[in-house]
C-alpha cells in the first residue's frame, strides 16, 4: 500500500524510517520531507498545510494511508478533507486539534469536567492582561493562547520578567499558575472508540544543561519516563485522559490520532500542563525505536477504526534522543554550516533523524533550521542507552551546533 506521511522533521524521519520496515509499505511519499528522509521515502514539494492539495496528491497516487506528524495540517483541517475523501487518515479532525490550537480551550475543557490543571485566567489580548500579571504571585507562568512551536510559555520568577514575555505575544493570552514537579509524557493513540496506551517519555524542552535556558521544541528524550509509574499513568488516564476524549465525543468532535498529555507530577498527583494533538518531537523519536511490531498495521488499524484488533508489542530497552541544534537556536539559529561524520556515529549503533537538514549544491550535508539532528539509541536502560548515544555524537563533526550534555542523567 502506497503510504504518504506529512511533515519534514526529525519525528517523521523517525515514522518514515520505521513505516518504511514494513512489508506493508509499497511506496512511501514525506511531504515536505528533508534529506534523511529522502534515504528512506520519495519527498514531494507540496504544501502539507493545503489540505486541497494533499487530497489530489493522495488521490493521484492511490496513498492507503496518511499519518499526519505536526500541529499545523491538523489544524488547517487536512484529515478533515483526507477523511472526506474517503482516504484513511491518523490525525484528528481540525474540531479536535483545538486541544493543541488553543490552550484556552483546553484550560476551559478542563474546569469544566474537573481534570486536574493549574488555575488560569484567559484575556483577549496581551494589553488586557498587564494589570493581572503585574501583581500575580510568583512564579506567573504566561502563554501564547496559539501554536507557537513549544516556544510560546515563559515561566516569570519576576513580574517584570512576566511582563516581558507578555509583550512579545500577539493575540489571546493565557495566565496560568505555576506548577511543580516532575515532567511527563503520556501518549495514547484512539480510533475514537478503542484507546492504547503508548510507552511513557520524558521530553528535556529548556536548552541549557541542568533545565535551564529559554523553553525550545525539545532537546532530548528519553523512554519509558523514570517518573510516570504504573500507579501515577493509571491515574492520569482515569483523571485527566480518558474525561478529555469523553468531552470531545460528548461535544460531537471526537479525537482520532495521537493525544500527547504533557503532565507535571505534582505532590497532589499527575496534572495537565498541556495536550498536543501528535506525536512529540523529540518523544517520538525514541518511543519508535522501542516498537517491535508493525507501524503500518498499527497506524492502519487506528486509521480506519479497527484498533481493537491490534495489540503492539515494544520492546522492555529503554531509548534515548538527544537533539543536536543550531547555535543560536530557539531565538536565531545560524544556519548553512557544515556537518560531517554521520556514518561515524551511526557505525556504532545509533540511528540519526535529521531534522533541519540540506544538502548544498556540492554534495555536502548543511544545518537549515534550527534543530537539526536527532541521535537515538536504545539500551538495556537509560544509562546504557545514554553512554552510547553520547560516544555517537562525538563522532558527528560540526561546529556550528551544540547539544545538552545531561539528557537521560
Ligand atoms: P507548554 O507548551 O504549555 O507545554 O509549556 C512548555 C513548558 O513550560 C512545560 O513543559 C513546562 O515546563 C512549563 N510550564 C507550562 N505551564 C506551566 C505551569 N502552569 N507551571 C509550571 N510550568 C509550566
Ligand atoms: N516535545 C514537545 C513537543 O513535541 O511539543
């Protein structure tokens, strides 16, 4: 079956990679892709946004399956128009994606069927809320209501600092309390009837050594989450999951897809910081190393309503991602410098995602966005899976770059 993934990012390097293993998948198409993909996939120059042009492309090449990896589709409303097609599709309805689009309306779904979450105030505009975070209590964590690539959250320990950050965003706000604890990472992937819970993460998103630096995407992860124990996951699920994806059915919008629950595991237990409505990236990365069964039967089963049938097997190795960026990244990643030395380190076991990759007009692999590798390794645990993933980077040569030394410690 001809399979089309959208998205051009160390993830769907990552899902073309392990889609690509299966005897199930005749031709694969990335759009936009990126040139790791391209070893694996056929890359294709269309917009996967355009929810028109995936159809015809779809459509044209007679694609069985599309999986969606990032927000920005889900949220134009392409598996809308995929399913209208009649073309089986893994991502939810542009309804659903509010869950990621909108953090108000999340915070809303929240108070209003009790899941536990920080407590918030929305505002229309960041003028309306200056008053509310001059004399909040501190910390005063304040949000981007919209999609902002993992960057729109600042946590304030000053209320100068908050009004800093209150001022670099357009558009509706969100004001929250801050929380504390732990971090998780919790993904389940639903037909919109059947729900399968996906092995634990725990993603590092502040740029510096030591969870510190500005918020970014992401710059490592590791699988399962030391943290998210059986007991605390089966309440996350009871308390927090399974009322969301009631709410969204109840509201006549059911999830299909991946739902990511960041969680905080606080001292009154496991609370919503946000939804995605995707795999995380760098999660994704190391929760599919870790999958021993067939993606494509699985994502198909998810795609047309039959998961109850599909029960996948990962494998008991922990795995580890760790994100090589581009100097200057998440504020103003400096790009076209030269990498070299990728072969060296996947010669020792580990598998590089590219994400912000490119290949100049001499042959040669350049950093083009701002995160731009992926090195993932697996381990009998975490220790293991690090040391290994650590030895690979130093092979990879490239100095415009950098990467957190502590992922995984
Ligand atoms: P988000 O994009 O909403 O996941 O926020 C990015 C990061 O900001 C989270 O992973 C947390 O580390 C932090 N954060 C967001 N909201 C809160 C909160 N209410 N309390 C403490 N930290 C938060
Ligand atoms: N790892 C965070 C995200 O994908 O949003």
């Amino acid at each position: 079956m001809p399979i089309l993934v959208l998205g051009g990012g160390a993830r769907e390097h990552a899902l073309c990679w392990k889609l690509a293993q299966s005897p199930r998948c005749a031709a694969l198409y990335c759009a936009p892709g990126n040139p790791g993909i391209a070893a694996v996939a056929a890359c294709i120059a269309i917009d996967p946004a355009d929810p028109a042009a995936v159809v015809a492309f779809a459509a044209e090449n007679a694609i069985g399956l599309v999986i969606i990896g990032p927000e920005g589709p889900l949220v134009a409303g392409v598996a809308d128009a995929l399913r209208a097609a009649g073309i089986p599709v893994v991502g939810p309805s542009a309804a659903a994606a509010q869950l990621e689009a909108s953090k108000g309306f999340t915070k809303d779904l929240a108070r209003a069927h009790g899941i536990p979450t920080a407590g918030y105030r929305r505002f229309d505009s960041s003028a309306d809320a200056h008053h509310y975070v001059a004399v909040h209590p501190l910390p005063v964590v304040v949000k981007a209501d919209g999609l902002a690539g993992g960057k729109g959250v600042t946590v304030a320990e000053s209320n100068e600092e908050g009004l800093a950050a209150l001022a670099e965003i357009k558009g509706p706000v969100v004001v929250e309390e801050c929380m504390t604890g732990p971090e998780a990472s919790l993904f389940v992937l639903t037909d919109g009837d059947t729900v399968q819970v996906w092995p634990t993460a725990r993603d590092h998103k502040r740029l510096r050594d030591s969870d510190t630096g500005p918020n970014t995407g992401g710059m490592g992860a590791i699988s399962p989450s030391p943290q998210l124990t059986d007991a605390l996951l089966e309440r996350a699920m009871r308390e927090i999951v399974h009322p969301t994806l009631k709410a969204m059915r109840d509201a006549g919008t059911p999830f299909n897809g991946i739902l990511y629950a960041g969680l905080m595991l606080t001292p009154k237990g496991p609370m919503l910081v946000e939804y995605n409505v995707r795999l995380g990236d760098p999660e994704a990365q190391a929760l599919l190393m870790r999958l021993d069964s067939d993606l494509v039967e699985l994502m198909l089963a998810c795609a047309t309503g039959t998961l109850k049938d599909v029960t996948p097997v990962w494998s008991s190795d922990a795995a580890i991602t760790i994100v090589m960026a581009a100097n200057g990244y998440p504020a103003a990643p400096v790009t076209g410098t030269v990498i070299e030395g990728l072969a060296a380190a996947e010669a020792l076991g580990v598998t590089v995602f590219h994400a912000g990759t490119m290949i100049s007009p001499d042959g040669r692999l350049l950093a083009a966005g701002g995160r731009v590798l992926s090195v993932t390794a697996l381990g009998h645990d975490i220790s293991e899976a690090r040391a290994l993933a650590y030895a690979a980077m130093r092979k990879i040569r490239w100095h415009g770059g950098h990467y957190r030394r502590d992922i995984g410690r």
